[in-house]
C-alpha cells in the first residue's frame, strides 16, 4: 500500500480507496518542508490505519473517538491476537499522526461548506488539534509536554544506560577499516545520530558529513541535523585526529583533508 514516488511527495500510498485524503496529506507535509524519514512514518502509519478503516467497513469522514480507540486496541495489541504488543511510544506517534492527518483536512475544507470535511471535528483531541486551533503548523513538532490527551499511552522515564569504555575499545578495534574506526569514535564522542546520504532522505548526521565539514584547526565537525532543521558546530576529542588521519592516509590515498569533493567519511552504511 506504499511505496516510493518521484512525485509531489517521495511517497505514495496506493492499492485503496482512501488512498486519495492520504496523499493530499503527504503532499501537504513535503510542501511544509518535512524530511523524507517524517514522511515515510506518516505513510507508513497511514497505510496501516486507512487498510484497517476498510477492513472493518467504517466511513472516513464518519470516524468518531469510539472508533479511534477500537483502532488503537487492535494497534497497541492489547487484545489476545497478538502476539507481541506495540511500545507506547510507537502508540503515541501513531496518534500524533493520525491527530495531524484529520486536522489537515478539516482545515483544508474549513472555508468551503461543499466540501467532506467541512464542520468536521478531530476524532482525535491532542497536540495537532490543539496547534490547530493555535495556528500551528500540521505535521511539525508537538507543543511541549503537558497532560496526556485521550488514548495516549503514559511514558515511562528511564535513566539512559551507559556504555562501558572497555565495551567501545573492543568493538572500535574490531572495526575492518579506518574509516570505519573513525566513524565509531565519532559517534561514541559526539553523540550525535548516525544519520545518513542518499537521494531521497538527502544528507544528516555523521553519515552525512563531508570532508569539508571536518575541520582539523578548530577541532570540530559541521553536523547537518535531521529535516528540515539547519547545522551546528561540534567540537571533538583528540583521540577521534589520528584515526581520521589513517583514513585519509591509506584509504584516501593522502588526500588532504580539506578538499571539496563530494565523497565523505561516511559515504558507506556503518554495516559495511
């Protein structure tokens, strides 16, 4: 029921009858600037609900809240069918999209009594509702944190675990290439996401860093950050020079390290 598109958004849903809403939706968030990764969850959460809407022959436009709780028991898989039940988060993001979805076509038919969704209200009350009503943007990040909306699954707060440094040691050593050693010891420094750089999610992260955006005088990186969002500056341990110094020396031939090539430090998966 998706797949990739070459179109007004870089996905598509297709194979249903409710396919037409959701594309309008996804168009609405590439037009808003939304990364290909949003999109692609939207899609994804989209395909899911509007199959499980036909599956059990229930009218878009006539969702109500009871409706969208039978939705989210049969997802979350609290019911005895499934095998392995949903984390909340994954239950909560589920919300938020279909939150968004509903509120972009309210507002889309808002002006125009003709329409389906005009008068329309969100089967689904939280934070997309609320930015709507706000003038928010649909589709971007939630207002902060307050009193968890209807259906929305509680949280729990866990203390981050920490990676022994005898444990990184051993699994940058066993790394196969220089780059490869490079790479680990910059994200095990930094902190920052692995990203990626391809044609359609377009470039983040450390996969996404260019040559020129490692910069050996100020001992720093340029991060490109993930979305729309812009880059920051981040400043590295001493321990990542020399290993970033082998990769340029043997698996780059000594190229100097500032030159304006569009190969990068991350140009492969980290699996490879």
């Amino acid at each position: 029921m998706l797949k990739s598109a070459a179109g007004a958004a870089p996905f598509k849903l297709s194979g249903s009858n409710l396919a037409e809403p959701g594309n309008d939706f996804l168009i609405h968030l590439t037009a808003n600037g939304c990364s290909a990764y949003t999109i692609r969850s939207y899609a994804l959460g989209l395909a899911h609900f509007l199959n499980w809407v036909e599956g059990a022959s229930l009218p878009l436009r006539g969702m109500t809240k009871q409706h969208i709780g039978r939705y989210v028991q049969d997802f979350a898989g609290t019911d005895a069918s499934t095998a392995v039940p949903r984390q909340a988060r994954t239950v909560n993001h589920r919300l938020s999209v279909l939150a968004s979805f509903f509120a972009y076509l309210i507002e889309r038919d808002r002006d125009n009594a003709e329409c389906t969704w005009h008068g329309a209200n969100n089967p689904i009350p939280g934070p997309a509702a609320m930015a709507q009503q706000r003038g928010g943007p649909v589709g971007r990040d939630p207002p902060p944190r307050g009193r968890r909306t209807e259906f929305r699954r509680r949280l729990p707060r866990r203390v981050p675990k920490c990676l022994d440094p005898a444990d990184v040691e051993k699994l940058i050593s066993a790394a196969n290439s220089w780059r490869d050693k490079a790479i680990l010891r910059l994200l095990y420094r930094t902190g920052q996401r692995i990203g990626d750089w391809s044609a359609v999610c377009g470039r983040h992260g450390v996969l996404g860093l260019a040559l020129a955006n490692i910069d050996f005088r100020s001992r720093s990186i340029v991060v490109r950050l993930k979305g729309a969002r812009d880059e920051h500056r981040v400043p590295v341990a001493d321990d990542f020079w020399p290993l970033y110094e082998k990769y340029l020396q043997i698996e780059r031939k000594g190229r100097a390290s500032t030159m304006q090539h569009g190969s990068h430090c991350g140009a492969a998966r980290a699996s490879r």
